[in-house]
C-alpha cells in the first residue's frame, strides 16, 4: 500500500484491528476504519476504511467507503468510493464501487459495478 492512490484512503481514525491469529466468527460492525489481519467469517461493514492485510481473511461480505485488500476475500464487496486491490490480493465474490484499482498480480473472480451512485453502496447505519 505504498503508492498514491493507496494513500488517499488511510487518512481516517484507524479504531479497530483485527490482529495476526485471531478469529472471529460472527458479523463485525465498526465506526471509523478497520484492519484485519487475523480472519473473519462474517461481514465486515465499516463507516469508513476496510484494509485487509497481507495475512487477513475474510469469508462474507465486505462494506465501507473505501476498502483496501491485500489479503483475500470470499465474498461480496461494496465500496461507496474506491476499492484498491493489491498485487497478493484475491477476491472470489462481486465488487461495486465508484472506482477500482488493481494492481498487476491480484486476482480477482467475480463481477464488478461501477456506478456514480453513491447512495446504492453506501455504507448502512450502524445499529
């Protein structure tokens, strides 16, 4: 995550970090960003940024404003701005968002929408 356009959505209040190793089972709702580098199966939505890392896992779906993969995803992700796919990322599932950016080497197996819509993709509530 070193170039520009990475840079540009790592400007939030990081909250919450899902650490190497651990485990969630279970839906995962936060405020502001997140970083998951242990494994989640569930969805993770978030008000702002999603990063996964390198060593992250996610098994659902994924959902913020930004969200940021260098790990992988089985799953759906829903973007209501960019989503950035770096080159170790991989992705089984859907992607909607206003832009994507993929780096040679991701893999990515699915579909993808872009829309300008922002208010279909947007981030739901918290609860």
């Amino acid at each position: 995550m070193k170039n520009q356009s990475s840079a540009d959505v790592r400007g939030s209040e990081l909250n919450t970090i899902i650490g190497k190793g651990t485990q969630i089972k279970g839906n995962l709702k936060v405020q502001n960003s997140v970083r998951i580098d242990g494994s989640v199966v569930g969805d993770v939505h978030s008000s702002d940024t999603v990063i996964v890392g390198k060593d992250g896992e996610v098994r659902g779906q994924v959902r913020g404003k930004h969200v940021l993969l260098a790990g992988k995803v089985q799953g759906n992700v829903l973007a209501a701005d960019r989503v950035y796919l770096e080159t170790k990322a991989m992705i089984q599932g859907d992607i909607r968002a206003v832009r994507l950016v993929v780096d040679e080497g991701a893999l990515f197996d699915g579909k993808c929408n872009m829309s300008e819509e922002k208010s279909q993709i947007q981030p739901k509530e918290q609860e």
